[in-house]
C-alpha cells in the first residue's frame, strides 16, 4: 500500500509489533508512520515533523518502565514544540499523566487501547493543531490592510457590512447560509460565526458536501456501525456527532442528494440522529452553518432542493461579496500574500512593483480571493528580482465591467470615491502619494476627502 503524501501524518511511537499493525490500519485518513523505539522515532520526526504523535512510554531498553518513553517526548517537544503527543501507557497512569502533562504532552491516554476512543483523542489533535498553525500564520502576518473578524482582511465597506453582520449573527443560535461565489472566503466566515459565538469551546467540523461521492455522503454525515456494510471494520461516528456542543459547516450544501436531504431535515427538525446500520437514536446538539455558490431559490423552485429544507438551514441569510465587488481589498490581500509567500518561499522579494499593483487593480478576478493567492504565489516564486512585476503575475488584459449611470454628478461622485480609495490604499494613506498618483494637488484632495467624508 502506498503512503498518500497529501493525508497529514500521524507518527505511532510503539514497540508492541501486533500493536503497531493493529494501529497502522486503524488510521486510514492519515499517513501513518511507525517507530519502535526512541531513535527511529527521532529519525522520523525529522524526516515527516508530524503534527500529531501517539507515544507508549514503554520503549526499548526500558519497556517495564516509563524512562525512555518521557526522554523521547522531550526529545520531540525539543524538535517541534507544537506538536501535539498523545502519551499511552499502563505503568502507574496517574503519576505518569501528571508527568507527561507537564513536560508538554497534549493528552494521556491509558491502556489498554481502545481504537475508536483514540481516534477521536487523535482527532482533535489534528484539529486542535490545525487552528493554532493558522492563528500563528495570521498574528505573523506581515501584510498591510485592515483585518475584520480577525483573518479577513478589508478595507471595503461591502465587506465590513458582511463583517458586522457576522459579529451580530454569531451570538444567536440560529441556522446561517452563506451565498458567495466559489473563492470568496466562506469557510474563513463559517469560522468566524463559530469563534464568536457561545459554541466557540466546541469543535469547528467541516464537510464539502460537493467532494464526497454521494454514496459515501450519508456515512461521513451520519457515520455508520461496525459490520454496517462491506468495509465496516469498525464504528465510525459521522460528522454532526463530532461537531456536538460546536459548529458544523456544510459547504456546496446544494449538492446534497435529495434522498439525503430527508434526512438532514429530520435531524433538524428532531436534534436525532442514527448512524447507517445502528438503531439506537442519538442527540446531537450542534449549530448549522452552510455555504453554497448555488442559486437555491431556483433550485427549489424546479424540485432540486427542498423548500422545508431551505428554511431550516436559512435562518439568517449571509450574502458575501465577489473580490471585484470590493475596491481596493485586491491590492491589500495582495501585499498581505505576496509577503507571506516572500517569506516562506522566496525571501529575496521585498514587494510589489507599481506596474503589478495597477494591474492587480484593474483585473476583475473572476476566481476571487482563492484565484488571487494562487497568483501571488506562482509570481513569488517565479519572480528573479526584489518586487514581483505585472509581467510576474501574468494577468489577462481584462478589467470589471462598469455599471451604467445615466446621472452625471452620481457617476462623477462614485468614479471619485473609487479612485480615491484606491490611490489611498495603494500608497498606504500617504495624502502626497495618492494625490501625485490622482494627478491633482494635496490641497485639492484634502479638499475631495472633506466634501465626500472620507477618512484615512
């Protein structure tokens, strides 16, 4: 079998060689890697720098004992502070829990194993690890711009608007869809509804609805029993019993299958779930967030989506605006990518040359932001000078499509707005940059800000 380098990696630190068979196949979601004693265990951690480790502290040349076991998690602790050890053993388990636990062992667990309650422990590791990885990348975040609910960045009102209902929205315990083309952020705002809200304690679950097979759909959803069907070599719980006393996302919701969409509206309506062959009804409590790039009205106009359904899942209704429909926030998440893809991939980049941040600006950006951080990232790297140039990014000679006003003085006033704010944020607020860039005086353009209640 060969190891999937895209699953993250899971290193088992185990000398037990039925045990290590045992927990190899247990784990089908991750790359696991398998140690058996404190100095492949090292070698590995080097070589993979797992996210998450399950360590039995009965390691070779002491396997009575818990010495080695604790030498190599402060050996990989040294390595990697951040990963997260999960720590076995059945040798005097309070003492070496206190033990493990003070030396920076995320979690303890005592044997004998049982598979399915280490699996989830192992879950969350990821999970856990998964949300501090990204809180450090955003708090090192070097790019200029205005950050809304703490990892959107924007400057434009449209966007502040969606920001300030999301804050209002995330304190009542309600359904929330998201509309928004596909690039537009959803997952980071369905995040954002969790992290303010009372459920914030609780896990935040994922599920791209639109990336199962549906066949398969119904048993990530709802999970399924041991022997439930061919493959079922043990009980697997779904994703809306792991989101209990969280949040689960529900993104590309309209691809839900009709037949499965009966089902979710029964666990809407009744809080109750069964996993695929199991008969005992178990209480979920969980918030709803969902997404979708769809037009659902149409699709339960025609029957493709269920109206009950609909309104379940839509108590409040959050519609997110495309990245050309936000002024200025290309220019900002640009500079904020273009610094951090400098400094993880190619450090000799200090900026954006004029050229690239003209065309930025003038490029609708039918991908949005997705579309956006793809281009900054091959222009970094490919870049051979100090600042990425327009020729770098290798955009299409396109600009968004104007709207068309009939009244002169609205469009002169909406036309000056907008390169206001643009200028603005192209030199970082500097009135005499901005008004060079607009061709007019600092006079005049202090004069232009006063009349029009701009600020800076």
């Amino acid at each position: 079998m060969t190891a999937d380098a895209s699953l993250p990696v899971l290193l088992i630190v185990e000398d037990d060689e039925g045990l290590q068979r045992q927990l190899k196949w247990a784990y089908d979601g991750y790359q696991v890697v398998i140690a058996g004693d404190r100095a492949s265990a090292i070698d590995l951690m080097r070589l993979h720098e797992p996210a998450v480790v399950t360590l039995d502290l009965g390691l070779p040349p002491d396997p009575d004992g818990t010495s080695e076991g604790f030498a190599t998690l402060t050996e990989i602790l040294a390595i990697k502070p951040d990963t997260k050890v999960i720590v076995a053993s059945g040798h005097g388990a309070r003492e070496s829990a206190l033990k493990a636990i003070a030396l920076g062992a995320y979690d303890f667990y005592r044997k004998p194993v049982d598979i399915d309650e280490l699996g989830l422990i192992v879950a969350r590791a990821f999970h856990l690890h998964g949300i501090e990885a990204e809180n450090r990348r955003l708090e090192s975040a070097t790019g200029e711009g205005s950050t809304v609910l703490g990892s959107i960045i924007s400057a434009a009102p449209e966007m502040l608007k969606v920001a300030r209902t999301i804050e209002r929205v995330a304190t009542a315990d309600v359904s929330v869809m998201l509309l928004g083309a596909s690039g537009t952020g959803k997952e980071l705002l369905a995040r954002a509804v969790h992290e303010k809200s009372r459920r914030a304690k609780g896990q935040f679950v994922a599920i791209n609805c639109a990336a199962i097979p549906e066949n398969l759909l119904e048993a990530e959803l709802f999970g399924y029993e041991r022997g439930a069907f061919t493959g079922a070599v043990k009980t697997t719980p779904g994703k809306i019993e792991l989101a209990q006393g969280g949040t689960l996302f529900l993104d590309e919701v309209g691809d839900i299958p009709l037949p499965l969409q009966v089902k979710l509206l029964r666990f809407l309506q009744e809080r109750v779930i069964e996993r695929i062959g199991g008969r005992a009804p178990i209480s979920v409590d969980t918030r709803i967030v969902c997404a979708t790039h769809q037009d659902l009205d149409a699709m339960t106009a025609d029957g493709r989506f269920r109206e009950d359904l609909y309104y379940r899942l839509a108590e409040i209704v959050v519609k997110i605006p495309s990245l050309a429909e936000r002024p200025g926030d290309a220019v900002l998440l640009a500079r904020h990518f273009a610094h951090r893809f400098a400094r993880e991939m190619n450090p000799r980049v200090t900026g954006l040359a004029p050229d690239a941040l003209a065309a930025i600006d003038a490029y609708a950006w039918p991908g949005n932001v997705r579309e956006l951080e793809n281009r900054l990232k091959r222009a970094v790297i490919m870049a051979d000078g100090k600042t990425v140039s327009a020729a770098d990014l290798d955009l299409p000679g396109t600009t968004p499509d104007e709207p068309q006003l009939i009244n002169l003085r609205a469009a002169r006033e909406i036309a000056d707005r907008r390169a206001i704010h643009q200028a603005l944020i192209r030199t970082e607020n500097n009135i005499s940059g901005a008004a060079k860039l607009l061709g007019i005086s600092r006079p005049t353009l202090y004069d232009l800000l006063k009349q029009y209640q701009l600020g800076t």
